[in-house]
C-alpha cells in the first residue's frame, strides 16, 4: 500500500467531527503552499507579463472599481 492509500484509508475512517477539523486544518495548509508557490512566482518575475497587461488595459479604461 502506498503512503496516499494508506493516508486515504486513514482520512475516510475519521469521524465527522474529526473530518471537520481535519478539512479545516487541510485548507488552512493548502492555503499557506499557495501563497509561498505564488511569492516564488513573483519574485522569478513569472507574473510580470499578466501584471504589465492588467496595467495597461486599466490604463485604456478597460476596467472597473471594486
């Protein structure tokens, strides 16, 4: 058995309440790889193109306050 089924029989033998705070405890970490991925991002300049384009089309009125 691999360590993912192993971990997939683990997860689908909690209880609810234990589930519960499990998917909270998962978001909260998925939430903290996608932020240290997009600061990696950044800082390689591989949003620099999508940034410049944003800029310009505000720039050309093509978009819209919050």
């Amino acid at each position: 058995m691999s360590k993912l089924e192993a971990l997939e029989k683990r997860v689908s033998g909690l209880s609810a309440e234990d589930l519960a705070e499990f998917r909270q405890w998962f978001a909260e970490f998925d939430a903290a790889a996608w932020d240290r991925q997009i600061e990696r991002d950044v800082k390689a300049g591989k949003l620099d193109a999508l940034a410049d384009e944003t800029l310009r089309d505000h720039a050309a009125g093509k978009s819209t306050e919050f």
